[in-house]
C-alpha cells in the first residue's frame, strides 16, 4: 500500500469512528425520505410526468443541510480541536494529507447521497404508484445521475471551504444561510437572478427537473449538463483553494 493509500485509509478510520458520522448522516436519511414521503402523500398526478421526481429532490434538497453539516464539521473538526498537528506529523506531506482527507470525504458523501437517493425514489415510488417516474426512462435516469453528482459535488465544495476557512463554525455560518435561502426562492428572484442562478447551489436544479430552460420565473440559461459542469468547476475551484490554503498557512 503506497503512501497515499494509507493517509486515505486512515482518514476513513476518523470518518467512521466517530460517532457524529452515524447520527449525522442518519439524519440526512431520516430528513430526506420523511420529506420525500411526506410529499409525495400530496402528490397529485396529471402534469408533467417529470413533476413525478418532485417529492424526492424535495426531501434530498432539504437532507442536504444536514450533509453539508457533516462534510465541513468532518474537515473542520480538527482545525477547532487542533488536532491537526497531530494528522500533519503522522503525514507530513501537506499536498498529500489534503488529497487523502477530501477523497476519504468525497467517497463518503457518494456512497451517503447514492444510497439515500436510491431509498428516497424506492419509497415515493412505492408511494405515488403509477404516477411515479419510471426508472426505464433516460429523464428519470439522468436526474438521478445529476442529483447524486449534485448532492456529492456540493458537499465536496462546502468541506473545501471549510479548509479555506479552518473554521467548523465560521463555514457553517457562511454556507448555511446561503445555501438555505437560495433553496427559499430567492435565487428566482428576477434582480439577482442573473448572477444567483450561477451559484454552486442552484446549477443542478435543471438536471434534477426543478426547473427548466426557458421558463420565464424559474428557468436557467443553460442546460442540465452545463449545470452540472458549472457545479464541477466551482467544486474544482474550491478543491485548489483549499490545497493552497492547507500548503501555505501554519497548522
């Protein structure tokens, strides 16, 4: 096993150990599927048969709080508990301890979003009935594909920030708000729009069929997989970021 091998395995060995991770992401499932549910309860066929995705990227919008809590408070944590000088003399190679930390993380929050996703969509199917998205459809697949990589690459993106700010709190404090409120509507609001629509928050709402090209209100100036492109260029963003700011500042 190389070196890089090791720092990520035993990143994997914090992540899991700790009992946060359990209740956190438990969380997550439990915000997710009772809202998807719950909404779905209410759903009423006859629109647009993409409407039927609706209650599940509801829930999973929502449940996203709860991951993003967990993807910063798991890189924050041993800034405000200065442990990482500890984790930096056991791998002294920055460059290296920061690549192992994010993929231990990223692939945390991929098999996390993959499988409460999968959950979210067997339950309000079960749910719904007829009227559910059918998974023989490419539009059912591709907004599952896309709210995965969405729900995935935004967690990535917060924990990154959270390097940049060596903060737990501090990056809770800046990306909570933020992130809720755009999820409140605001990011429709006609005055910001055009510069809001952009942010990492609202480029995969296209793919996950929460809105569309075109619509006068809701709709985005670029398509489903140009969202998701313009998601893997902020996280990318925020990925350099954090690296410069975990070779350059002192522990």
């Amino acid at each position: 096993m190389n070196g890089f091998a090791q720092a990520t395995a035993a990143e994997w060995v914090k992540i899991r150990s700790v009992r946060s991770t359990a209740i956190t992401l438990g969380l997550f499932a439990f915000v997710a599927l009772g809202l998807g549910l719950l909404i779905a309860r209410g759903f009423e066929s006859g629109g647009p048969k993409e409407d039927a995705v609706l209650p599940v990227f509801f829930g999973l919008l929502t449940g996203q709080l709860v991951l993003v809590t967990f993807a910063v408070a798991t890189v924050g944590a041993e800034f405000s508990t200065g442990t990482i000088r500890t984790s930096l003399a056991a791998v002294p190679s920055r460059g290296r301890f920061y690549a192992a930390k994010m993929t231990a993380v990223g692939l945390t929050l991929a098999a996390a979003s993959l499988v409460v996703e999968l959950a979210s969509y067997t339950a309000v199917r079960l749910v719904i009935g007829d009227a559910a998205a059918p998974l023989t459809e490419w539009w059912t697949i591709q907004a599952l594909l896309g709210g995965w990589i969405h729900l995935t690459l935004l967690s990535l993106f917060t924990a990154a920030v959270a390097v940049m700010l060596r903060s737990t709190v501090v990056a809770l404090s800046v990306l909570l708000p933020v992130l809720f409120l755009s999820s409140q509507g605001l990011g429709n609001l006609p005055a910001i729009k055009p510069v809001v629509q952009y942010l990492p928050d609202q480029v995969g709402m296209v793919i996950m069929h929460l809105t569309v090209p075109g619509d006068e209100r809701f709709g985005r100036d670029y398509g489903p997989w140009e969202g998701i492109a313009i998601l893997v260029l902020w996280t990318a963003a925020a990925l350099v970021g954090g690296w410069i700011a975990m070779r350059r500042r002192d522990a």
